[in-house]
C-alpha cells in the first residue's frame, strides 16, 4: 500500500474526487493524512465526513513562515509518503520541502500550464481571449506551477463565460483527471523524460483529456 498524504486549504472537491476514486476503484494506496492551511476549511469536514484523518495546521496560528514551514515538513514527514498531494493548497512551499519530496509531489493548476500561472489564471485565460481553457496536474518543483506536466484537460472558452462559470466547467475536469493522474503516480507508471512525464504507454495523447474522455483511451 502506497501512503498519500494531501495537503488542503480550501473546498476540497479535488481531496473528495481521489478520495472516492481510491475506494472505488480499490487502487494500492491509501490517504494517511490530510493536512489543512485553515481550520475553517470547508475541506475539513469534508475530510472528516469520509472518515479521513485530518490534521489542522492553521497558519493563522503560527504567523512565522520558517516555523510554519518547518512544522508541516515535519508533519509530513511523520507520515512517510510515498505521494503528497496538493489539492487546492493556496501556499507556497518552502524550498526546503519540495526538495525533500521532489518526484512525490504533485499539484493541480486551474490552466494550461504554461499559460496563467500563479493567481486569478480563469481570469487571465479571459482577458487574454483564448477559445480554450484547462488544468493541469504536474510535479511540483521549486518554481511556481511548473515542474514536469502529467496530465492536462482542455475545456471550452465561450463569449458569455465569467470567471465562476469557466472555473466551474474547467473544476469539473480536474475530477477527471486527478485521480487518473495519482492512480499513474501510485502504479509508478511515468516516465520523466526531457521536460515531461509521460504514461508508459507511449503516447502523450493518452494524457490529454479534451471533451468528456481521455484521447484514444476508455478503461481509465
Ligand atoms: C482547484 O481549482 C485547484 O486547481 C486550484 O484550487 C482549486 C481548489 O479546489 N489550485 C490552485 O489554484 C493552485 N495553484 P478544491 O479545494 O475544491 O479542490
């Protein structure tokens, strides 16, 4: 069994979608902890209420950011993953933890990275007036919403989208390929070549989910 730990600050749909894949689907693994930025987190109880073990690392409470970075690193270091999961974790990791996780990090970005790092990306996909939008899992390396891409879902831009409705269309394809993305992590089946980390398989196509279904690939 592969040890996840997921570390949350916000609604956690992202925490609940891998949540439910994992049991569903009976994958090796299990998530040993999850971590919250936020007491107030809608994420917590919605950790608590799937039974998950919850652990709240309030940054309210610990206003000093090298000892907040250095409880969480030990914090997680406690629960010996294999995985750490960043599911709408809203800060920025210490250098220090992304090196002693690096490879077992992983982060999901509301865009088509490179494209709209950092804050507000549906807002800057509209007002750069692309016709396509997405998301993006990848490993976290030490610059911001970048690291080698494992998988990215592409959804539609049209004229009368705002930022609640693109987020909420691109949303759901994070549920989509999330857990896709963490079930390939937890069978080791990436290859890291030159920029990228690609599925076993051979083809990046199969990384790719534009409409409702993974290019070429219905069993995943
Ligand atoms: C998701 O859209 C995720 O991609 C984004 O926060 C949201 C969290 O939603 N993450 C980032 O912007 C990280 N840079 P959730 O809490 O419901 O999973």
């Amino acid at each position: 069994m592969k040890k996840i730990v997921m570390l949350v600050s916000g609604r956690g749909s992202n925490m609940v979608a891998i949540a439910q894949a994992l049991a569903q689907h009976s994958w090796p693994a299990q998530i040993v902890a999850v971590i919250a930025s936020r007491a107030d987190a809608p994420a917590v109880a919605a950790a608590t209420r799937m039974g998950l073990p919850v652990q709240v690392l309030d940054a309210r409470g610990i206003p000093d950011r090298s000892r907040y970075d250095q409880t969480l690193l030990t914090l997680v270091e406690q629960q010996a993953p294999d995985l750490v999961v960043l599911a709408g974790y809203m800060r920025i990791l210490a250098d220090e933890f992304v090196d002693r996780f690096a490879g077992r990090l992983v982060n999901i970005h509301p865009s088509l990275l490179p494209a709209f790092p950092g804050l507000h990306p549906h807002r800057q996909a509209l007002q750069a007036g692309v016709k396509v939008h997405g998301a993006t899992v990848h490993m976290v390396t030490r610059e911001l919403d970048s690291g080698p891409i494992i998988a990215q879902a592409v959804v539609p831009v049209g004229a009368d989208d705002d930022e609640q409705s693109l987020a909420q269309r691109v949303l759901q394809a994070e549920h989509r390929i999330y857990p896709v993305a963490v079930r390939w992590l937890i069978e080791d089946r990436l290859i890291f070549s030159g920029q990228g980390a690609w599925l076993d398989e051979g083809s990046g196509a199969l990384q790719a989910l534009i409409g409702s279904e993974f290019t070429g690939h219905d069993d995943i």
